[in-house]
C-alpha cells in the first residue's frame, strides 16, 4: 500500500516538474521575442511563482504544501488578471462609450 502510494506521489511530482518546466521555457521565449523585438521586459509576476515553483519541484524531497501554496497563489493572480480584462461581447467592439 504505501509503494502504491509514493509510486502516485512519485507520478505527481514528475508531472508537476515537467509542467513547470515548459511553462518557464514559455516565458522564456516570451521575453526572447520581447528582447529581439525591442519590446520592454517587465517583471512579472507569474513567472517569478512559476520559477520557485520550478526550483521547489526539482529538489530531491519536494514542500508539496509550497508547491501548493505557490498554484493557489497562481491561481489568484489569474483570476485577477482575467477580471482586469473588458467583456466585450462576441463579434462587437463597443464605440464612443
């Protein structure tokens, strides 16, 4: 039983390394274009949790409570960053309001 169960944690924490390593590579070439198109590069946010995500995740015995604590927080930023955004309905872009 308890084989079986650090078998699933090992699955879980193999997953969770390799999601933060793409998302961190997504940002990374986010901020290549932004470098090779002359665009500012601000800090930002969600890719300082994903990278202590990252560094978290690939130690050999892993805070999962931090891993945890770190996507809450992720999530919370998305949340707002989605309801900062207008809700314009499909196919119309409003004028002159």
């Amino acid at each position: 039983m308890l084989e079986s169960l650090n078998l699933g944690m090992n699955k879980t924490v193999e997953k969770l390394r390799t999601f933060f390593k793409i998302t961190n590579a997504a940002f990374d070439f986010m901020q290549a274009i932004q470098s090779a198109t002359n665009t500012p590069i601000f800090a930002n946010k969600m890719h300082q949790l994903h990278k202590l995500a990252l560094i978290e995740i690939e130690k050999d015995a892993p805070n999962l409570a931090f891993i945890d604590a770190l996507l809450a927080e992720m999530e919370g930023l998305a949340e707002i960053n989605n309801t900062l955004k207008p809700r314009f309905p499909s196919g119309e872009i409003p004028v002159g309001e």
